[in-house]
C-alpha cells in the first residue's frame, strides 16, 4: 500500500457547495474550519452558470452553452450564460488569490465529471449529450483541456499549495446502469459500458496532472473503475455505503486508495454526540480488518455531500464536527 497522500493523519474538509453568495466569506470560512485541506466553494445560490453543470462548463474548449428551460444546453456561440459562468470563475480565482493565495498545504478545487455532465447538457436537438457516443468524445476532450487550464491557472494563485482536482460524478452510477432518462422522459439511455467510463475519466484525469479525487454522493459507486481510471481518493456519502460493498471498499483501501467519507448531514440536522458520528466510520473500517492506525491516514472526514442546503449556522457546526471526528480518530489510534 502507497502512503503518499497529501493531507496530514486526522484531516477533514468539505465537498464544494455551500450557502449564499459572497465567495470572500465563503471562503474564509472553509480556511478557518478546514485549515489542513481547504477548498474553492461554490455557491450555486448565484444562479446559472455557478451550479454544478454550468461552473464546468464554464470551463468548455469551444463548447459553448446557454441555458434553456429545460436546463443547459449546447450553443453556436458564446452567449450571456457562457459569459456568466465565466464571470463567476474569474471572481472566485480573483477572492482565492486574495484570501489564500499564501496558503502552503493541500487545497482542492472541484470540477463536474464527464458523465455528470454528458447527462446533464443537451444537444441542440434536445437530447441529452448522453446519447450520442461523438459528442461524448467530443466534450470529454473539451473537458480535459479545460480542466488542465484551469488547474494551471489555480497554481498561479496558489504558488506554494499542492492542487487537489475533485471530479463530481454523482451521475456516473445512472450512466453506467443505463437508468438516465431520455429527453421526453418516456425511456431510458443506453447504458455506458465501463471500459468507455473508464477511459473518459482517465482522459480528463491525466490531463489535470494534479492529485485526482473522484467524489460519487450516489448508491453503486463504481469503485474499481474509479481506480482504474487513475482515481487516488474516491469521496462517498458514508450512510449509502452498503455491506455489499465491502470487498470493493476493502479492495480500495488495500490498493492504497484513500477515503473521503461523508459522515456529517449535508443538510441542517441535529447531531449527535461526536464519539456517535466517528462510530460508522470506526465500524467500517473494524469490519474490514484494517489496523486502526491506518485509518486517520487513509480517511478524510467530510459531509455527506454538497451543503448548499443548509444554513450558514449549519455549515460552521457541520464543518468543525468533520474536524472534531477526524481528529478524535486519529487521537484514538495513536
């Protein structure tokens, strides 16, 4: 087993989204509760072009969008919604520079996968980018050259951190199970088949050429294809992580993969006692067999998914009790 992670024994950090619309003080925040991996949130509150599709989208090499009522779709040309998410990229660049730009440690940034997105823009016919294998291929190339400016334009903010690169994919498990709903909503997708998956996320993988994470906040986490595409770190909602998945996790963790567990509501919610909300993840890890020591290196604690749901109360709480339970797990394993 590999032990090269980048974050320290007993770290915790968030997923991406939260409340509101100032990105300064979203900002701040995450740098003062998550001080030993922070990330750029996002604040899809703004409206088109910050939420998960049209952040990343954004970010398209000569595939242009705009939005429609029935959501984001392909464009001749650059039009306002294009020029939105722009808009909302460089503002976010411009706060990360300003508030973190001394920042030394790990920082992760986060970025829609391209099955997310192949099922979540449309074609100019309607149809969902999903059904047609070309314009797949066509917006994974624009992805991964889009994605690799944009982690070369995060190193100049950030001189002397250590990129991180989330690839959301909470769609994947649909695509993969041929479940993604057609445009009228009468049928279904044709499946994906996993070796195409799999080298769709590696593309884009290889390109950031920084350390990959692959978070899927979804039920049948393909967690072998996600290694196989180069995935160093795979980020789950701890409570849809069924015992049948325990040799795949088990094989994840012993090929030196590390976790990023969802162990906090996403949503406000009351908590209970911190020893109570490290106990799934302790058990998790008893019933695979792995020494306790392991753990605090191997496990990054986070929410169960995005918080752009909660209260900005909320999002301060959830965050320090991330915090609160990575460091009491790694505290119980020394």
């Amino acid at each position: 087993m590999t032990s090269d992670f980048p974050w320290q024994a007993g770290t915790a950090t968030g997923v991406g989204s939260y409340p509101g619309d100032d990105p300064a003080e979203a900002l701040r925040i995450v740098l003062g509760e998550l001080p030993e991996l922070p990330h750029r949130p996002e604040l899809p509150a703004r409206g088109p072009g910050a939420d998960l599709t049209g952040r990343t989208a954004g970010l398209l090499v000569d595939m242009p969008v705009r939005v429609e009522p029935s959501g984001w779709r392909f464009s001749d040309r650059p039009g306002r919604d294009t020029l939105r998410s722009h808009d909302h990229l460089a503002r976010d660049l411009d706060v990360l520079e300003e508030v973190a730009g001394g920042h030394d440690g790990p920082f992760k940034i986060q970025v829609c996968g391209p099955w997310t997105l192949a099922a979540t823009i449309e074609l100019r016919n309607g149809d969902r980018a999903l059904k047609d294998p070309g314009a797949v291929r066509d917006l994974v190339a624009s992805l991964a050259e889009g994605v690799a400016a944009h982690v070369a334009d995060v190193r100049r903010r950030l001189p002397s951190a250590r990129v991180i690169v989330q690839l959301d994919e909470p769609g994947l498990p649909a695509a993969l199970a041929g479940t993604v709903p057609t445009a009228s909503g009468f049928s279904r997708l044709r499946a994906v088949e996993a070796p195409v998956a799999e080298d769709a996320l590696r593309q884009v993988i290889e390109a950031a050429d920084a350390y990959p994470v692959v978070h899927c906040c979804a039920r049948n986490v393909p967690y072998g294809l996600l290694r196989g595409a180069g995935a160093k770190a795979i980020s789950v909602d701890l409570s849809l992580v069924p015992r049948r998945d325990d040799d795949a996790v088990g094989e994840t963790i012993d090929a030196g993969v590390g976790l990023f567990l969802g162990a906090v509501p996403g949503t406000d919610a009351a908590l209970p006692s911190l020893q109570a909300t490290a106990a799934p993840v302790k058990e998790l890890w008893r019933r695979l067999g792995f020494p306790a020591a392991q753990l605090a290196r191997q496990v990054v604690i986070t929410p169960a998914c995005g918080m752009a749901g909660a209260s900005p109360r909320y999002v301060r709480t959830a965050l320090k009790r991330c915090r609160d339970a990575a460091r009491m797990l790694y505290e119980a394993a020394e």
